[in-house]
C-alpha cells in the first residue's frame, strides 16, 4: 500500500525534525510516529485526526510522494443536504475546471440513504451517507458544502468543525448574529474555514460595479434601489417558522448585500415595513437604510410575485442599472440625458456558484479562515441587521437558541 508524506510549503525549514510524522496510508492509518506532531503548530498537514492526534493541524498546499515530486493535495469536497440547490453546486463542481485536478467530487450526505445514493450517481460524487453524522466523521471530507435550511445550518456548521472540516455555508448563514459569532469562534480556534456561501459577493460584476462608481460616470452616488423577488411562497421552507422561513432570511438578505457592497455601512437609520404570512413568517418587506451623507438605499424584497430584480444607483450626472441583483447579467450605465453610454456584460460562468467554491480552495491551501470577498465580520454585521428588523416585526423563530 502506497504511503504518502504530507508536508508544508510555508516555513518549511521548521519543519525538518517533525517531517515524518504524517505518514498516511491511503487505507487512513498512521504510524505511532504521528504523535509527533501533537505540538508542532508550524506544520501544516492534516494527519485526518486520527486517534485524535493532530488535531489542531491543518491541510497543506502540497504533498510529496516517495518519489520526491511535489504535487497538490486533492481537495475533497461533500455536500450535506440533496435538494435543489445542491444539484446546482453539484452542476457546478462538474462544470469547473479544477475539478479532479485540485478538487474531486467526494460525498454527498441526506438523512435518507436512497436520496443520497441517487445524488451521487446522478452527479458523480465517490461516496454517499446515509446520515450527516456519518459524512462528518469520514476522516478524507476536507470541505463541506451545508444545503440545508436556515434553522440547521448552526447545528450542521458546528457539527462538520468539530469533525475537522472545512465549511462554506449557505445564506442565510444562520437565523440570527449569536449563532454566527459562536460558529466563526470556533472555526477560529480550531485553524478552519468558514464561510457564508453569498454568492453575489464572489463574483467578478461585484468588481465591475465598484469600477464603474469609482470612475465618477455618474458621478456623486445619491440613492440606490433594490428589488428582488420570487413567487416561492408555497415552498414549505419559506413558510414554516420552524424552518426560519419567510422572506428576508432567503430573498431580502441579497437586497442587503447589495446596498451594503456599493454604499457601505455607515447609515445612522434603518426602517422597514412589512406584510405577514399566515403562518407568522414575513411575506414581503420594503427597507430604508438613511446613510448618514444623505445617501438612501430603499430595498424591496417578496416571496409573493415575481419583480424585475433591478438594482439602480443614482448619481449626480447619470445612473447604473443592474439587471438581477441575485446573479448579475449585466450592468448598463446611462448620462443625464437617459442615454445608455457603456454596457458590461457578465463574465461566461458555470453557474456563478464557482467564484465562492474558488475562493474557498484559495483560503482552505493558504490556511485561512475566512474568505476576502465575505470576511466573518461582514456575515455578523448582516446577520445583526437582519435581528434588529425581525425585532421591528415581532419575528422570531422556536430555532434560535444556541447549545
């Protein structure tokens, strides 16, 4: 059985006398060597925290076989939860590049195993659990996609870090800010990835966009309106307490994120109003966040009909106009005269989920915890939002305890 050094790229020279001691057998044993490692934080491998050694270890960029060649580390990529929009990061991890160079297709977990099981037929994952608790503990999982609604997404994050993996968690990251803290403390302390899976702050219109405001073609912004939304209130997630469902935890949170990214946060207001489901969830909300220049950003977000999911920025001299705030197609700068003088289109793309898996690779080989475009602060800043407007509803939800 072929064994394999693991050993790192980053102060390597500290690492001579300990080089040894992640030997590891593709079959996941260790040689009682290991141990060595207990307490060298300099080297950064992964020993699979086996027998609870090294536990405190992280992944390297790279590996050296016996025959001396320095290769990249496989990356193993799970997803835990089977519905849509997994097989959409599943269409997506098929269709990236890196894939089977710097990544594979490794697991995909649901608490039924026949689900599970014709996931990864369907979309060519190596492994399928019949349980998240079994993904978690299956020692060659580097890094775990959570799909699964907003009320699980805290216990499952905590789940996967005290397992050893990496995260990338879909929005709404949690269902309220003490979640969040708690989460990234954790992955802090323990050297892994965490991060919230919003996708609009990954992609490349994002840059684009800060490009056409700081060029000064429309010059001084003003105000900025942001419209999002979908007919999706049949959808048990969205309508279900229990499930932190409603609105603004699936939809309202991109309008935030929108203002957020071109405007900042320095608003010194924000105010709201909102129509309630039935179920005690909201449907549908408009926000106004009063910066305190004078600048405003008015943002509309609803599960009940469909929008033109535009978002606009006002300037002095002319405006911006993006067309979906929810994956950018394109932005259309217009003068004062309401003439179109510059179009951008969007970049080709799989999916547009691939910029945050890229970013998560990135960080997870340069042993960060947290990715550039969406930094753990900025999740608890909005996550904090989102808790002061339910508060302004009277929303809560039966999940928002922390254990």
């Amino acid at each position: 059985m072929k064994h394999t050094e693991f050993i790192v790229t980053e102060r390597e020279e500290e690492c001579k006398n300990v080089s040894f001691c992640c030997f590891r057998q593709e079959g996941g044993e260790m040689p009682a060597g290991a141990a060595d490692c207990r307490d060298s934080e300099s080297v950064r491998i992964s020993c699979r925290n086996q027998a609870g050694l090294c536990d405190m270890i992280r992944i390297s960029e790279t590996y050296r076989d016996f025959s001396g060649k320095r290769r990249k580390h496989m990356i193993h990529i799970a997803i835990l939860g089977v519905g849509s929009i997994a097989e959409k990061m599943a269409q997506t991890l098929n269709g990236m590049e890196g894939k089977d160079k710097e990544f594979c297709c490794y697991g995909a977990a649901s608490r039924d195993r026949e689900r599970a099981e014709a996931f990864a037929a369907k979309y060519g994952f190596e492994k399928a659990y019949g349980s998240y608790e079994e993904m978690a503990a299956d020692q060659a999982v580097d890094l775990v996609y959570l799909a699964t609604p907003h009320s699980h997404h805290y216990a499952h994050a905590k789940l996967c870090l005290e397992n050893g993996k990496h995260v990338l968690c879909e929005k709404a990251f949690t269902v309220n800010a003490p979640q969040a803290r708690e989460l990234f403390d954790m992955a802090e302390k323990r050297g892994l990835l965490l991060t919230e899976a919003i996708w609009t702050r990954y992609m490349p219109m994002r840059e684009m966009i800060d490009d056409v405001l700081a060029s000064g073609i429309i010059g001084t912004p003003c105000t900025l309106t942001a419209n999002l939304g979908y007919r999706i209130f049949e959808k048990e997630r969205l309508i279900r307490p229990e499930l932190a469902g409603g609105t603004l935890l699936d939809v309202g949170v991109y309008t935030l994120n929108f203002a957020l990214m071109a405007f900042g946060k320095d608003f010194e207001k924000i105010e709201s109003s909102v129509q309630m489901a039935e179920t005690g969830v909201d449907a549908q909300e408009s926000i106004t966040l009063r910066y305190r220049d004078g600048r405003m950003a008015v943002l509309n977000a609803t599960m009940m009909g469909i929008s033109d999911r535009r978002g606009v920025i006002y300037g002095d001299r002319g405006f911006l106009e993006v067309e979906n705030i929810n994956n950018p197609q394109s932005i259309t700068v217009y003068d004062g005269d309401y003439r179109e003088v510059k179009r951008i289109p969007c970049p080709p793309q799989v999916t547009g989920y691939e910029y945050e898996v890229e970013s998560c690779l990135k960080a997870v080989r340069e042993g960060r915890t947290e990715c550039p475009e969406m930094p753990h602060s900025e999740t608890i800043y909005v996550m904090e939002l989102m808790d002061e407007l339910r508060r302004q509803w009277g929303l809560s939800y039966p999940c928002e305890e922390i254990s």
